[in-house]
C-alpha cells in the first residue's frame, strides 16, 4: 500500500469515527472553563449535566451542542429527540449562541411590531425565563414538576458549588433553588464560550483579513435593497461598539412550507401558529422570531421546523419562493412577508455569492497563525498573538520582529504590533503567545523559508528598551 492510498484510507476511517461519535457533545476546554466566575462555572455544570432529565440522559448540551454553535448536532431529524424514546417537538432547536442579546419581550408601538424574547415563538420573555421551560416540557426534558428537577440538584456533584454561589439552604427551597438554577443557566449563556464574535467577518470588520471576490460580492448583495435585501431583517452592521447581530429581532411569517416528517409524527392537519398562538392575535399567525445569522453555517437544518437541509437551499427558497412552485404553499398563509422576499430575481451565481458570505459568520475563525521567519529579510511575523497578563485581560494582536544583525544568541527588535479588536479564539493555547508578567513569548510552531517547521521560545530582555527579545530555545519539529 503505497503513501497516498495509506493516507485516504486512514482519512476514511476517522471520517468514520467521526460519524459514530456524532451524537456525544462537546465539551469546553480549560481555556474556556478557567475564565468563568462561580455563577457561570454553576451554570456550565447544570448546562452539561444529563442528570438532570426524566429519564436520565438528556442535558441542554443535548439539543444546544459547542460543536454546532449551541444548535442541535443532529441533522437526521428535523427536531431534537427528547429524553423520552420517540418523543419530540415540533420545532428545530434554535442556537443558545448570542441569545442573551435578545431583548425582552415587548410591542413596540412604533414600529407596531413585536421584539425580543426567546424561543421561536417568544414565549419566554427573557433568557432565565427560557431557562426554566425545558425542564418540565414533556417533549424534552420531561420532569415532572420543580421539585423533581431540584430533587436530583441536591445529590449532583456540584451541590457543594450551587450552595457556595447561592448560599447553605438555598437547595431546600424549591422556588428559590429553580430560580438559582435558570440564572446561573442564563449567566453562563450570556459569556463569551455562547458569543464569540471570531468570525471571518468580524476580522474583517477589524481590518485583519480581507473577503474573496465572491464572498465581498455576497455581502454587497446581502446588503443591497433592490437584490437579496437580508440587512432588512438581519443588519451587517452596528451603530454600538458590539459587532453586529445580524438579526433586529422581530418576528415574520416566511411562508415556510409544512415539513413533511413532522406531520407524520403530529398528523397532516398539524399547523404552527408561532407568535399568533402567544399573543392571541391573528394578525401574527405563522410568525417566528428572526435568527441571528451567525453561525448559520454550522447549524442545519433550517427554518423553525426544520424544513431545509442546506444553507443554500434557504437562500433560494428566499430568492424563489414566489416564482418556482417546488416550495409548495406556505403553512400559515396569512401574514407572508411578500415585501422583502419571494422573487429577488438572483441568479445562481448570486445565491452562491451570499452562501459564501454568510459561511464567513461562523465563529472560531482566525487569520493563518503560523509564525513565518524569512531569512533574507530577517522579519519574524506573528499574524495572531495573545498577550496575556494575570492583572489584565488577555488581548489579540499582530506583530513583526526583525533579527539584530551580528548577534549571539540572536536578538530580535519589535518593529510593529498592532492591537485587534477580536476575541480570544477558543483554541487560544495554538497561537503564539506572550506573558507581560514573565517577558516570554512562546511560538508552537514557526515556518523558516516556507520549508521547515520549529517551535521557539523567546525572551524579552528587560531595561531601557522593552522592545528587545532574545532566542533561547529553538527545536526542529519532526
């Protein structure tokens, strides 16, 4: 078996492990866990804990999974499968990420339209409402009442943890310990482990890479009212210091057609009345809140029931809904949207250019953070690197170091470094680093000349001028 055929052979095979361990949840790393406060540390062991279901098993990481940007990680069934065998809702899990954005609840009478809220439908008017309501819903979590969720609090392993946060008796009192419960659960899901904001986007916002071609193209289109008008509903910009949302969170009817595997499970006559149902209007029948688009890549299926496998059949149901009557007739046909979609008259190319730019909002992106050292200019560039101290707050940055001529051990001025406005990626611990408490700058992994790989080690060498580092550790990488 030659070289090649032995790599697509072991390619095959962890494709194939991958697809077997699909169903287990992903966990934080430490990077993460280390920089939560008691409260959020609190709410990252209830988030996780499978315990805490009836029957045992299911957990909130069960249908709101890291690894699909807190949406469900199946794409087998267009719902979540409750922790009761066979049982299930009615709609696709919507992603816990950036959902502490969402405003309350609320009419606003002057755009006479409603906000905020969560859930499709907005029945819950904040995030520690939303908290509390998996709990006891038969279709997921499937506890009894309160006191049964609390029961199973007293004996987990984090009980200690629970009371150290909200105090020794806090657990023999039902209301207020499922209270304690929904916000440590709404602290953890307001941090930045749920709201990122590392996108290729938001580096771009930053001035650290640059879009291709069609995916700058996709955002002029996505921006543009008289082509695919997304910024309608979902703005690419932000008027605060906080990046954009891409969602102004208002509530519309599509006119989303009926998913057929759901009415085989509720029955052909089964229609969602979204927001009309909780507001008791008829006026607001079929509609559901708008999304944020972040991570929309990561999180199929798509549509409130989970109608649309891929991104880029929603696009084009966007683009054609109207005009090509594969899409069949919406599920409330009253109140859809007919001003800003249903005929946008994009070509293929087009749906295409705003599927690439929409991929660019997927968290967890940072530009090549390899380390370069090109021996005829001397330069050492660093792309990304943190800075981190134990009194301030780590910060993301670039820099350039150029080797001092005549100099043993080698000696390296600093002859840029620029501050990024991004977050700290999760896989922080890959990128090159430096410690302002120690003055070392640590560098898993160098490329010299484009041909061979290190790992380095750097010291600041303290005095007048803080901007000298000296090489004192180098080794070949195998």
């Amino acid at each position: 078996m030659n070289a090649q055929t032995t790599s697509k052979v072991l390619f095959a095979l962890s494709l194939s492990i991958t697809k077997l361990c699909a169903a287990e949840t992903t966990q934080l790393n430490p990077h993460e866990t280390n920089k939560l406060t008691p409260v959020q540390q609190l709410g990252k062991e209830i988030f996780f804990d499978e315990n805490l279901s009836s029957p045992r098993g299911q957990s909130c990481a069960g249908c709101h999974d890291p690894k699909a940007a807190f949406a469900d990680a199946g794409l087998s069934a267009p719902v979540s499968s409750g922790a009761v065998e066979s049982r299930t809702g009615t709609r696709n899990a919507p992603p816990a990420g950036y959902a502490a954005f969402s405003p309350v609840f609320h009419f606003d009478n002057e755009e006479s339209l409603y906000f905020g809220g969560q859930f499709w439908d907005g029945r819950a008017a904040n995030l520690t409402e939303q908290a509390k309501k998996p709990f006891l819903n038969a279709d997921e979590m499937n506890n009894r009442n309160e006191a049964e969720v609390v029961d199973k609090l007293r004996t987990a392993s984090y009980a200690g943890l629970f009371k150290q946060v909200y105090g020794l008796d806090v657990l023999n009192n039902t209301n207020q310990a499922f209270q304690a419960v929904a916000e440590a659960l709404a602290a953890f899901e307001s941090t930045p482990v749920f709201n990122r904001f590392s996108s290729k986007y938001d580096y771009f916002l930053a001035g650290q890479v640059e879009l291709t071609e069609q995916e700058h193209k996709g955002l002029d289109l996505f921006n543009d009212a008289n082509k695919g008008n997304c910024a309608a509903c979902h703005p690419s910009t932000s008027d605060s210091k906080q990046p954009p949302l891409f969602t102004d969170f208002s509530y519309d009817n599509l006119g989303t057609p009926k998913n057929p595997a759901i009415l085989a499970k509720k029955g052909q006559d089964f229609v969602d009345l979204g927001l009309g149902t909780i507001v008791n209007n008829v006026n607001e029948n079929g509609k559901f809140k708008v999304p944020t688009l972040r991570n929309i890549a990561k999180t199929a299926p798509y549509m409130h029931n989970g109608v649309f496998q891929t991104l880029r059949e929603a696009v084009d149901f966007y683009n054609t809904r109207d005009t090509d009557s594969k899409w069949g007739v919406p599920e409330v046909a009253e109140n859809v949207n007919k001003d800003e979609l249903g005929n946008l008259n994009l070509s293929s190319d087009e749906v295409d250019a705003i599927v690439a730019f929409l991929r660019t909002l997927s968290d967890g992106y940072h530009p090549e953070t390899t380390a370069h050292f090109t021996t005829g200019t001397g330069l050492l560039t660093l792309p990304l690197i943190s800075i981190e101290s134990n009194a301030a707050k780590t910060v993301m940055a670039s820099a350039v170091l150029k080797e001092m001529e005549g100099t043993k051990p080698s000696r390296y001025k600093l002859v840029s470094w620029q501050e990024s406005k991004v977050a700290v990626p999760s896989d922080a611990g890959a990128v090159p680093h430096f410690s302002s408490d120690n003055g070392m700058l640590e560098i898993p992994l160098v490329n010299v000349d484009g041909e061979a790989d290190f790992t380095a080690q750097l010291k600041r060498i303290s005095g007048n001028n803080d901007n000298i580092f000296e090489l004192v550790y180098l080794k070949p990488l195998q």
